[in-house]
C-alpha cells in the first residue's frame, strides 16, 4: 500500500467489528492515518473510545451532532482511500439503494465520485449473504466501481457453518494492496472461467449429469479478480458463485455450455481461459421412442435411455479462441487413483492434443480446508500447488501481455487454464 494514505473506515454493526479494529492497528503502525466512521449499531459491539483510542481521532458517528454538520463532506474530502470493513446485508442494500439515512451510508455518498478507490467487506450469515437482493446489491455496487472483496466460509458466529464471514484482516489488507497496486501482476489480463456442472434433460424434470458445485471455480475466480484479473464467470445456474463483482453468465445443458464460449472467446480477447467446467460425457439421444427434453414421462415400468457422447470441449479450444497461441491448462479428477493411474490419465489427456498442461486433483483429497493439486506441463516438468488460490498466483504469473496487444484479438498472446469432465 502506498507510504502515508489516509485511510477512512466505515464499520457498521457486527460480531466482526473485534476483527475489523485490527486494521486500524495494522495500518496506523504502516504509516497511515485512518479516520473512522460508525452506523449506531457499531456501539453495541465496540465502544466509541475504543475506536478513538486505536485511531487517534474522533469517531465519526452522528450527523447531527453540533460543531460537527459538515463533517461527512469534510471527511469525503480528507481521505484518499474507503474501506467499508464489516458490512452487513443491511448496509450492503442501502449502499446500492442510495439510502443515506445515518452517519456511514451518508458519508459513502459524500465520498462517492471523488475517485477514491472503494473498498468493501462484507460480513453476514450465509442466508443473508446468497439472499437476493444482497446478491444484487453486491452486482450493482460492484458495476458502479467498488470493490466488494470475498466473504470466508467455516464456521459463522451464530454456530452454523457456510460462507459469509469476514475475512481475516491480513487477507483484507492483502486484497486492498493487490487490488491498489498499479504493478499487480493479473492487471488488465482478461480471463474466462467456467463452474459447475452441465446437465443433459430426459424429460421436462428429469436430467443426468455431472455433479459439480463449483466452488472451486469461484475461490480461483475471486483470487483472480484480486490479483486484478477483469473475470468473465460463465457456470451453471446452481453453481456457487464468485463474491466478487465479474461479469457473470450461466449455462444449464452441454449444448449451452458449447454455445456460450464459442461466442464469448470469439467476441473478446482473453489472455487466459479457465475451464473447470464438469462436462457431461454423454446426452440423452432417446428414450424407448420419446424425445429427450419433452413432457414428463410416466415413472410406471422402465424406462431405457440410449446415450450419445458429447465432443470433448478441452481439446477445440484453441482452435475457437481468437487468439492464435493460446495456451490451454487441463484439469483431471480422479477418485482414489494411483500414481500410475494418475500418469495414465495424464498421458491419455496430453495425447489428445490442444493442451499445454493438466492439473491432476483426487476427489479423496479433496476436503472443506484443503484441496491440493498438482500440475503437469507438457514438457514433463510438475509441480504441487496448494489450492485454487495458489494456482491463480501461477496462472497471473503466465498471463502477461506481449508487446503490441491489440483487445480485438489481432497479434495476441493467450494463456489460460481449461478443463473437461473434472469435478469443481
């Protein structure tokens, strides 16, 4: 972070305003001055004095309070940086809804359009974090230039366990460095991933697929939208979704799936692909007479599908992507596999051509915390990564831009990741 910023927190009311009184330490011990400013709530959870003595400087938290009327604007105008650090659902609507009803949400509109660069950081439950119009709320702050950083995921204050606590502080500071830094190493570098599973319709209820959550996918993708990566998402409907703000498209069947980056890696130039999509093998070519996809079929006596393979999407990549030296980067699931199985599948991946490297992963291994990988370059060479975030530091790391870069895809240089029939 730049030498000497002046930094201005806003914190509204949360469990993880405890956390968020470590970065006033943290960034006053860099060097940085740091004003604070508190919806009413923060008060049940920290005291004003508390936040003043950490600070060094009055809490900002009534509008109305005598001598100090103007002081969301003078405060708009001293900062050269804002950090919403915890943000509730409750914030997170008003912010997007432009309701400017207490200190905090006040101070945002008198802060906004000053090109300051603004950071958010959500704190919630995991049902206040997936519901709608915070989801929404998240989309439109972020298309209007905040930064909403992702939210953690174990176990939540109210017991349960899922996605939407804050992160920890060090990771805050992280992100907002990367994000800041004019040098970071994913700046500007376009990149598509694809997340979840595709499924193949039997009737107008039923399917077969491949099962996916995606999240996978959305810790790569958040991590590359950290590093400063402008992500396109494109995932199936149910997939777990990045919680930073990217452009977001979905998929439901394989031939959407197909459709949808033939269009996207013809329309735009990316610099990396990321295809962690779990592509179904097969569709649905007949049913005992029935076509696939239509009404609902009686569930008395059998039934007998016939099943024809889906064209591997993995290996045309290259060949539908505007750039003509794209890099392709392969994922490989297996389940309880050897290494010489693990070597087999490899091979068998390398030997269809279109790909540059694989990176193999074990449905086994696979747990909440941990989720090692290992990836295999054509060359020979192999290497451990410790998770999704680690293995977007080494895509980024590959991702730069030849001299010369034309966007509309003439003379570009493209690197990226894909995968077919993996699990995300």
């Amino acid at each position: 972070m730049t030498p000497s910023r002046k930094i201005l927190l806003m914190m509204s009311g949360s469990i993880a305003c405890a956390k968020a009184t470590t970065l006033i330490s943290t960034w006053r011990k860099a060097g940085h001055a740091v004003r604070v400013a508190c919806t009413p709530s923060v008060r049940s959870f920290v005291g004003s004095a508390t936040l003043e003595g950490l600070s060094g400087e009055p809490v900002f938290d009534d509008t109305f309070t005598s001598g100090r009327i103007m002081d969301h604007v003078e405060l708009a105008r001293w900062a050269d940086m804002v950090v919403v650090c915890p943000a509730t659902s409750n914030l997170l609507n008003k912010l997007a809804a432009g309701i400017a009803d207490e200190a905090v949400s006040t101070l945002w509109q008198a802060a906004w359009g000053r090109g300051l660069p603004m950071f958010i950081v959500p704190a919630m439950n995991t049902r206040m974090w997936n519901y709608p119009a915070t989801r929404e709320a998240v989309r439109r702050l972020g298309e209007w230039g905040a930064h909403v950083l992702p939210v953690g995921a174990g176990a939540l204050a109210c017991g349960e366990q899922g996605e939407g606590r804050m992160l920890e502080p060090e990771r805050v500071i992280d992100t907002i460095e990367s994000l800041l830094s004019q040098d970071a190493p994913g700046n500007g570098c376009r990149v598509l991933v694809t997340a979840g599973g595709t499924r193949e319709l039997i009737d107008a209820v039923r399917h077969i697929g491949n099962g996916s959550s995606g999240r996978t996918a959305a810790v790569l993708t958040d991590r590359l939208v950290e590093l400063g990566c402008e992500v396109t998402w494109l995932g199936a409907a149910d997939a777990v979704r990045p919680s930073t703000p990217c452009r977001q498209e979905t998929f439901v069947t394989f031939s959407d799936l197909d459709t949808a980056l033939g269009r996207l890696l013809g329309e735009q130039g990316h610099d990396g692909v990321v295809h962690l999509a779990a592509v179904s093998d097969f569709h649905v070519a007949g049913i005992d007479g029935h076509a696939p996809g239509g009404a609902k079929l009686g569930s008395n006596g059998d039934l007998v599908l016939r099943l024809a393979p889906n064209p591997k999407l993995l290996n045309g990549l290259k060949a539908r992507s505007l750039n003509d030296d794209i890099k392709v980067i392969g994922f490989k699931l297996t389940v309880g596999a050897g290494p010489d199985a693990v070597a087999d599948a490899v091979a068998r991946q390398f030997g269809r051509g279109g790909v540059d490297a694989i990176v193999h992963n074990d449905l086994e291994t696979i747990g909440v915390d941990h989720h090692p990988m290992r990836l295999h370059e054509s060359g020979g060479d192999s290497r451990d990564i410790d998770g999704p975030r680690a293995l977007a530091e080494v895509l980024v790391s590959r991702l730069g831009r030849a001299p010369g870069y034309d966007p509309s895809g003439d003379s570009q240089r493209h690197e990226g990741v894909a995968s077919d029939d993996s699990m995300s």
